[in-house]
C-alpha cells in the first residue's frame, strides 16, 4: 500500500477514528505541531553528547506518539491514552536538573548549539499546547495531554540550561536598574 492514497488532495483527511476532517482543523493542526516537535526532537538529540538527555528525548519521542495518536482519534483510541504517571515523570526529571542548575534571572536562549536545538523545541511544546488549549474549548480533549505539553517545555527549557551549564555559557539578563 503506497503513502500517496490521494484521499488528501480535496483539502480532507481522515483521523485514525475513521473521520474526514479538513486538513486546517484544529484538531489537525494540533497533531500535525506535536509531530514537527517530535521532528526537531529526532534531530535536538543527535547534538548532545548526555546519555541521560538523549535517552529521555527518546523516551519522549516515543510519549508524543501517544499524544498525537489522542489527537487524531474523536472516539475510538488506537494508542495507550496518556496518564498522570507520564507528567509526573516529566515533574521528577525537572526536579533533578533543578537540584543541579541555579538560576537567577532571565535567560537568554541558545549559547550552544545543543541548547539553540532544545530552546526550538521548547518554543513548538509551546505552540502545540496553546493549539491543544484552543481545540480542548470545543472539543473533550483529555486534562493529562495539556499537562504531559506543559511540563514538557518546563523539561526542555531545564534540559537546554543543562547543555549550557556543562560548558559555563549560561547566559542570564537581569532587568534590575
């Protein structure tokens, strides 16, 4: 079975719940975001040299399909839903690069090219979760998605200053006088 099916070329597409949506429905653009994240994440995680941070990119990768899977389905769920257990792992990964990074003030994104690459990412978290908000006013979209995206950019932001601080090139602006 080619990718090229055609059904797509009137301006519709069809969610995994069997639906025709057109393709600028909310409900599209927000899967379509959480994948180009997935995307800027396949190619952020190819710039650190942290096992750790690696292997959590890969382990959210693999959470963002959940996420989008959600996304795409009205009724029936072809993935496994996202739970609270999923953000709470984000929350505790936050927490340990806390206990490791200070910061006092603001920061100014992309001192090195690995934090550069996670600062995008964080920045189309946060776009895909006001897409998420604006679709969930219409539509039943499940509390855990909009939490899962909302700790997530806390997450990358953390992970980028973790890029930055293994080479002393934090960049902090405070606005006092």
């Amino acid at each position: 079975m080619s990718i090229s099916t055609k059904s797509g070329d009137k301006g519709q597409t069809g969610l995994w719940s069997g639906e025709r949506v057109w393709k600028d429905d909310l409900r599209v653009e927000a899967y379509g975001t959480v994948d180009e994240l997935n995307s800027f994440l396949g190619e952020a995680k190819h710039f650190t040299d942290d096992n750790q941070i690696f292997a959590q990119i890969e382990q959210i990768q693999n959470d963002l399909f959940r996420v989008a899977g959600q996304l795409a389905s009205k009724d029936k769920l072809y993935v496994v839903p996202m739970k609270e257990e999923d953000t709470e792992r984000l929350t505790e990964w936050v927490h340990d690069y806390e206990k490791r990074i200070k910061l006092s003030g603001f920061v100014i994104p992309g001192s090195t090219l690995s934090s550069a690459k996670l600062d995008i990412c964080r920045t189309i978290t946060r776009r895909a979760e006001r897409i998420i908000i604006s679709l969930k006013k219409n539509e039943d979209i499940p509390d855990h998605i909009l939490q899962y995206m909302n700790r997530l950019s806390d997450l990358l932001f953390m992970m980028a200053r973790s890029e930055e601080q293994k080479e002393n090139k934090i960049q902090l602006k405070n606005w006092e006088k």
